[in-house]
C-alpha cells in the first residue's frame, strides 16, 4: 500500500519505520527544511520502550537513555512529600523507564528509514479524498497521492483542522521553561524530582552524559508578554523560593538550550480514522506533559497502526482495529495528566497546604497503581 505521512516528528517516524519493517510503501512530508537536533529531554515509560524492542530501535534507544529508579515528589522547602519506585515495573513488565533527549530518539529514528523516504520543506496545508485516493496538498504548490494519509503534525494539525474545525488546542493554564545543563553532582543518580509551591512548579531527572534535563512552570495567561525571550538567569530569578539546586540549574543552562512554551492540549477526540485519513500523535491526542507520555503514546499508536497490518488484510479493519485500539486509551491519559497538573500546579495556599498534608498519606504503590494502565497493555 502507498502511504503518505505528514510530520516527521517521533509519531511520524517511529510510524515509518514500522510500516516499512512490513513492506509498506512509505513516504514522510515534514515541514522543515533539515533535521534539527534540538529539544529537551523526554521520557520513555517502560510500555513505550516494550513496544520500540519490537521494531529493532529499542536497544539503541535504551543504550542512548539514562535508567530512572525512582520519582520523588517534593514541597517548597524540599520535603519528600511521596515517591514512585519505577524499578516495580521492571519486575511486572521487564523494561526500564528512560529519560532521553529528543534529538538521539529521532535521530535514532531517522536511521532506521530506508533511503529518500523523507522529504523536507512540504508543509501540508489541505488534503482531497475522493474514489481514487487521497491527495495532499503543500505550501509550495506540490502535491502527493497515496491510499492511505497518516496525519503525524502535531498539535496544530491543519489536517486534523481541516476534518474537524472545532478541535483547536486548549490552554493548560501555565507556561514552561526546559532545559538541558551539566548535572555536577546537583541531582541523584537514577531519581527524578518534582519541587511543587504555590508559586510555581520545577522538575529535574539525570541524563546520560553527565546532563540534567529540567521543568519549571508558573500559572500565567497564554502568551503573555512578561515571560517571552527571558534569559535562564531571567528564569531562575523566578524561582528562588525553591531550594537553591532549582535556580542554579536554571541559571547555568546554556541560552541556546532554554525552551519555552506555554502548554496546551486538546480534548479528547471520538474518532482518530477518517476514510483513509488516520490522525496519529499529538495530531489526535495531545496531551499535557505530566505523566511523560507524549512521545510514548504516539510511539504506542505507530505499534498498534502496524500490528493491524499484520493482523488483517481488510485496510478498514487495520483501521477500525487502530481507533479501537487508542481512541478510549489516549482519553485517559489526555484527561489524568491535566488533572496532576491542575493538582501540581495548585496556588491557593489553604488548598495547597491541604494538598501537602494528604499526598503523603496516600502509599507509594497506590501512585503506582493509578498508573498501572498505563503498562499493562498489550499493543
């Protein structure tokens, strides 16, 4: 089958590698005009890394990650308030939890294609069904046929726009800085930590190489003025009322690698499958970044998207199978990370104060098993 996907990020790609594992005719249209090695670390959760083992990257991925034993959740003034022990589903699933930065998982990706299968500087901008097919239109004038289109471009998607107008992204209630700096000692081996206050959030976790990668987030209004183009030392000022790690780390970040964006998501949707249109990634789930499964869950739909191909000859059951598949599962995630983000990112004192008393009430495996679904599935 001739298959079109739009995007090349990681949904795109890891989507690509397995289709072509199965002699799918592929082709990637991403708006760029090269690969850029830029990014923040991310996350890869021991499903995401399970399934990536079956497509021949997940020991490279593994090998370029940093192994995370244990999350750790702090107050204000550095108190543990809980912990999750990630080696649990070592045990149960029999993969780790990764942080990785984003630049080595794609390019990790980019490696596994065949030659010429990706070209750069198409931006989608409309696509055409009708009985012969699917055509994407691109921002230069050029156009691509195929069967079947794999809408993989994010959040923003024209695609997913164009199919359903009223899905435009949502506002989380918060802006975010990351960044990637030398560790020095500041941070655990093998742990990851979350600060939280009433005056904002920060999140730091080791990396390979002797990096940190870190989070700091403050309530604000979309796109306001007073955080946009701020230096780390700007940054770090911010957060001063965190034990003194968190604004050193922020203010020894190189400019080069601060990131800021403010976060959104997007509701979640009923149908990912439109015809031969399948929406895929944050094009169909966006998520807020609290649990760390964005990458993950759009690795999780390429799985599932080629395991249908295995499965069945009929591209509509392939189809019906993939949206059955994610649609109820991506949902859940999409609605339990706003929700730890809304509990996070608490600035009411009382309320937070109250917060702070009951979280370590709560036990550890309890966290755990509130994630649970999250590792037990079979893709």
């Amino acid at each position: 089958m001739k298959i079109s996907i739009i995007g090349g990020g990681i949904g795109g790609l890891c989507a690509t590698v397995t289709l072509q594992n199965q002699g799918q005719e592929v082709q990637v249209f991403e708006s760029a005009k090269a690969f850029q090695p830029v990014g923040a670390g991310i996350g890869i959760g021991s499903n995401a890394l399970q399934a990536l083992m079956g497509i021949g990257v997940g020991e490279e991925i593994f090998n370029n990650g940093y192994v995370l034993h244990t999350q750790v959740f702090q107050d204000v003034h550095g108190k543990t308030l809980n912990t999750i022990d990630f080696s649990v589903l070592k045990k149960m699933y029999g993969q780790e939890n990764i942080t990785i930065h984003r630049a080595d998982l794609h390019r990790t990706f980019l490696e596994a294609l065949k030659p010429n299968t990706i070209q750069y500087n198409k931006k989608c901008i409309h696509i055409r069904q009708d009985e012969n097919g699917i055509t994407a239109f691109f921002e230069d004038g050029s156009t691509a046929e195929a069967e079947l289109l794999i809408a993989a471009d994010g959040i923003n998607s024209p695609i997913r726009q164009q199919l359903l107008p009223n899905t435009t992204p949502r506002y989380s209630g918060y802006t975010c800085w990351r960044g990637i700096t030398e560790n020095k000692g500041r941070v655990e081996e093998y742990t990851s930590k979350e600060l939280w206050s009433t005056r904002g959030r920060f999140g730091m976790a080791p990396m390979r190489g002797g990096l940190i990668y870190w989070f700091a987030c403050i309530n604000t209004t979309p796109r306001n003025p007073a955080y946009q183009q701020l230096k780390p030392q700007e940054v770090a000022a911010i957060f001063t009322h965190f034990p003194r790690v968190a604004s050193d780390i922020i203010a020894t970040t190189p400019a080069e690698n601060l990131l800021h964006h403010d976060i959104y998501d997007i509701k979640p949707l009923q149908n990912f499958v439109f015809d031969r249109v399948v929406l895929l990634g944050d094009a169909a789930h966006a998520t807020t970044p609290n649990m760390g499964q964005g990458a993950g869950q759009a690795i999780e739909d390429s799985i599932v998207l080629g395991n249908g191909f295995k499965q069945f000859k009929d591209v509509n059951k392939v189809l019906a199978h993939y949206e059955k598949k994610r649609v109820a599962r991506t949902a859940k995630v999409i609605r339990l990370s706003r929700q730890i983000g809304e509990t996070a990112q608490i600035s009411s004192r009382p309320i937070a104060a109250a917060r702070d008393f009951l979280f370590p009430l709560l036990p550890s495996k309890a966290l755990l098993w509130r994630l649970k679904f999250l590792f037990d599935v079979r893709l």
